[in-house]
C-alpha cells in the first residue's frame, strides 16, 4: 500500500517468577511438565554444535598420551561438554540387555602381542607377574601399575608393615584381670601426650653400694677387633620397692609422699612409646603411695624391636627369634656386657655398704650403687605455706669413670642383633664401623620404647654418660654365642634430645599419676597399659591374695622365670 508507514512491535517478555528456564507460555503442550536440565558455572562451553562423538575423541586422546584425561586441558579443550551435560544422563537412552559379557577381540599378529608383554614385563625373563598388572582395552595392552595407577598401592604384592599393620595383632594382658576388679579410671595416651611440667631438680638423700671403674680398653673394639661376650657370675639385687629397707625408713620419717624406683618411673615417662602391655602396682599407705613392680615381671626383661614395623611374633614360643626368647636373651646380654666392660681391680665405694647384700653374697656382689634421690612435684608456683609433694626415687648406676681430676657415674646397656637381614636395619659388622649412624638411627626406630627408658634412668641417677654396647650373634641361628663389635658414649641428655624425647611431658605424666593416686583411698591398685590400645586403666583389687594369685596365673611370667634360669645355666 502506497504511502503506509512501517510498524513494529516489541516481543512479549515472558517473566518466571517461579525458578529458571523459560515459562509455559512459550513451551508447547507437548514439551510441557519434561524436568529442564539445569546447568553449573563450572561447565565449560564448547562449540554450538559438535557433530562427532566425544567419548571416541577422548579414547583416541588416551591411545597418544597413555593416561587418562579428564577436566579442561589443553588436549580436549574442542570436546568440552555443553551446558548442562552433566545431567544429560536423566534423558539418555539406557539399553535393557545385558552387555557384561561384551569383550574386544585382539586381532594383532603374534609378533605384536609378544612385543606387548616384554614392554609389560620390563624386558626380564621369568619376571611374576601381578594379575592385575596389565589391563585389555580396544587400543591394546597397557600396564595398570604406572604413576597413580590402581597396582601403585600394591607394589607387586609387598607387604605395608608399620603401627596401624602389626598394632592389630592380639596380645594377652600383663597380667590376670579379676572378674571383681573395678576399673576406677582410663586414661588415653592422646591425653598422657600433651602433659607438660618442668622437670625439677634432683636431691641427694643417701647413697649405697660401690661401683667398679670402666675399662677404656673397650672403647677401641671394633668389627676387625671384636671380643667374645663373656659368662660373668655376680649378683645384683633389684629389690622393689616396697621390699626395700631404706623406703621403708624414708616412708616412717615422712620424707616424701610418692616412692619408686627409675625402672619403674622411667617406664611411667616413657610411656607414650610403648606397644606390649606392662603394668604396675599402686600401693596407698595413709597417705603416701608406693609405685611398685611385680617380680618376675616387665621390669625384669629387656624388650627388643618392640617399636619395629615387623616386630618379633609372640606366639612361637620355640623359635629362636620369638619375642620371649629374644627378651631373655638381651637381658641375659646387658647383665653380662655391664660386668665384662669393667676393671675388677679398682672399686669406688660410696657412702653406706650395699643395703641388701648379707654376709654369703657380700664378696659376689656385681658393680651397682644406689643413689636415693628426691624431687619436688610442687612446681616452682607452689605458695610458702603449701605443703608440697615430693617423689623420692632409688636411681642406679653401673660403673664409675675418671675425667680429669674427678668421678663420673655411667649407666652401661647393651644393644644386640639377633638376625643382620631384619627389615629396617643394616648388618653390623658391615656396617657399624663405616655407617655408625645410620645403625644408630635405626635402633631409635626400632627401640625407641627402650632406648628412652634408657635415657630417663641416666638422668634420674644424675649420670654423666650412657655407655651403649653393639653386641651380635657369632651365628644367627645360634643364641648361646655372642661377640662385642663396638661401643659408644652418649650424654644422657644429647641422647634424649636426638631421640625428640620430651622430658616436661614425662615429668606431666609422672605428675598427673601421682597426684591422682593421692586422692585414692587406702588399698592396692593396678595401673595397667592395655594389650591392645594405646591406653592405661586404673583397676581397684580386692585383695592382697588376688593381686598375688593374678600374677601366678599369668603363662606369660611362669615361662619368663623358667627361661630366665635356662640362660643363667
């Protein structure tokens, strides 16, 4: 029409008040009440239209590059998904036949398929192999146990050994638990950890016995200049302590409030790093407390490899390597090395005579003094007018030593290898003299439990060194014949520092268990490390007989005593 103006109009908007997506104004009827597949920002847009088929574009990308690709990269950056493909799968077709039998047939000539499993294989004849090492896909053989593969965490079927691996296995209790036993308390090791007090300073009281003076002749063998371990006949009296004469004394004249002896003490700071159960004797006497050891017990044994990822087993009891018959056997290794290191023509005798020698032992006694100390629990905030609590502890020394014009106390322990291939160290008389190090870095691993009641027990006897011996097996399947490759001097303190032993965190625990056995009423008690968790439990007993009768009905303390006299003979 002629001389008519142009018109327009604006499109209707159509507004959804109710979500996103269009509204059922523009939707047809049929395209109606179909769920929209919504989408997320994390979605990357790819092309508009992309007509081939991203799953096979994503198998070819695997076939060049030999892993999986998945995410936005450089290598599939055209084959992003659209828009809210992560919910395509609402609207996909799924087929209803079952295709789990569906397998590729591999069509390569022979020489193909043989080249394939020599690059699986590495090359080596006679190689085992892993079942799950290689895996089938339409592009061929590749190997599952690359980097980040499923077989990485296998490793060809080794063996993961360490706390969570060998921590599983059973062990029985220290001792008999009653029926009629009540558990007063329980206490985690999480919560021992984080105890924290200062450690006071130690005051003489009174000192016993005499001590022999180390032969510095030992301080040159070595693997090329090695000495037999001798059988040395002496006694040496470990009494505990609610036997011994003078913490009776000291418990009649109020001197402290809390006795012990440093084994005893020492296994209480320690405890944190021990596995196998133990346990100790409460006593409360009005009001002071004994922390006491059973005979025949812990205490009486040296322990080996206790903290190792592949630990001795219990259970084979006739084995030369089990844990039993190792324990009797580094016991019976520290008593003799302590008394075949020493000089038997020279003596240092301290203030008072052995207090528990009687006129038939006097002249059998082996080197030991006896040095009764006391500290302070009260801490340096305690007010004037408080009463405070003291700990008076029986310590131990071994030998005397002369540095420049004035005596030293040492402490005399031995280490011991029983099998040179054990996992986690290197063999001794390979190794000692060159890697001197690194053996000892793998005895703080392996027996880092022991080592630190080691150290604990020098610094409450106020020693100036710890003297380490490396003593060895002449045949490893031989535990009657023993030879010296070496020793070693270590600062008790040094020591304790390079093992990242926290002395504030041992005395918080000593602390904490003393001030909770004060509250305690009149009566005997047992603190027990449970054989299984890394936790203590404090049980009431009944009765004297009961404790008694608990620690007879132990198997483990009756084969302990009989092997015990077995290595003696």
């Amino acid at each position: 029409m002629a001389g008519a103006k142009p018109s327009f109009e604006l499109p209707k908007i159509y507004e959804n008040a109710g979500g996103w997506g269009p509204t059922n104004q523009v939707i047809p009827l049929q395209f109606r009440d179909i769920p929209y597949a919504p989408y997320s920002k994390g979605d990357k847009l790819g092309r508009i239209a992309d007509w081939t088929n991203p799953d096979a574009q994503k198998q070819d990308n695997n076939q060049v590059t030999g892993r999986t690709r998945t995410g936005f990269n450089r290598f599939n950056r055209e084959q992003q998904q659209a828009y809210g493909a992560s919910f395509a799968s609402a609207f996909a077709y799924t087929h209803t036949e079952d295709e789990s039998s569906f397998s590729v047939v591999d069509n390569r000539s022979a020489a193909a398929k043989k080249m394939a499993l020599k690059s699986v294989g590495g090359g080596q004849r006679n190689r085992p192999q892993n079942k799950q090492a290689t895996a089938t896909t339409n592009a061929g053989y590749r190997t599952s146990n690359q980097r980040g593969g499923p077989g990485n965490r296998q490793q060809q079927g080794r063996k993961k050994y360490g706390y969570n691996a060998y921590d599983k296995r059973v062990r029985t209790a220290s001792i008999a638990i009653g029926p009629d036993w009540k558990v007063l308390d329980e206490i985690e090791f999480s919560r021992l950890s984080k105890l924290n007090f200062t450690a006071p300073e130690a005051i003489d009281v009174a000192t016993f016995g005499s001590v022999k003076y180390y032969n510095k002749a030992y301080d040159r063998v070595n693997t090329k200049n090695e000495k037999a371990l001798q059988h040395i006949e002496r006694i040496k009296y470990d009494t505990t302590a609610s036997d011994d004469p003078i913490i009776q004394q000291f418990l009649q004249d109020d001197t402290a409030s809390v006795f012990a002896t440093d084994s005893v003490l020492a296994l209480l700071m320690c405890a944190t790093r021990t596995i196998h159960p133990w346990d100790i004797v409460v006593k409360k006497i009005g009001d002071k407390v004994i922390l006491d050891k059973r005979p025949n017990g812990i205490f009486d044994y040296v322990p080996v490899n206790e903290n190792a990822a592949d630990p001795p087993l219990e259970t084979d009891k006739d084995n030369l390597n089990s844990w039993a018959a190792l324990c009797h056997e580094a016991t019976y290794i520290n008593q003799n090395f302590a008394r075949q290191v020493l000089d038997p023509n020279s003596s240092l005798d301290f203030d008072k005579p052995n207090p528990f020698a009687t006129e038939d032992t006097k002249d059998k006694l082996a080197s030991c003094g006896y040095r009764y100390r006391k500290f302070s629990l009260s801490g340096a905030n305690a007010e004037e007018d408080e009463e405070k609590t003291y700990l008076m502890v029986r310590t131990e020394v071994d030998a005397a030593i002369k540095l420049g014009q004035n005596n030293s106390y040492i402490m005399v322990r031995a280490l011991n290898e029983y099998d040179p291939n054990s996992q986690g160290s290197l063999p001794w008389k390979k190794s000692l003299d060159s890697q001197r190090g690194a053996v000892v870095a793998a005895e703080m691993k392996n027996n880092a439990a022991k080592l630190a009641r080691w150290a604990v027990q020098a610094l409450l006897a106020g020693a100036d060194q710890l003297k380490l011996g490396y003593v060895a097996r002449v045949d490893p399947k031989n535990n009657r014949r023993h030879t010296i490759l070496g020793t070693q001097a270590y600062k008790p303190r040094d020591f304790a520092a390079q093992m990242n032993l926290s002395l504030p965190n041992g005395w918080g625990i000593v602390k904490a268990v003393s001030d909770m056995c004060l509250q305690l009423p009149e009566g005997k008690y047992i603190l027990m490390k449970d054989p299984n968790r890394s936790i203590l439990r404090v049980y009431e007993v009944p009765s004297e007989e009961d404790l008694d009768r608990a620690g007879e009905e132990q198997p483990a303390d009756a084969e302990a005593e009989s092997t015990a006299d077995k290595s003696e003979k």
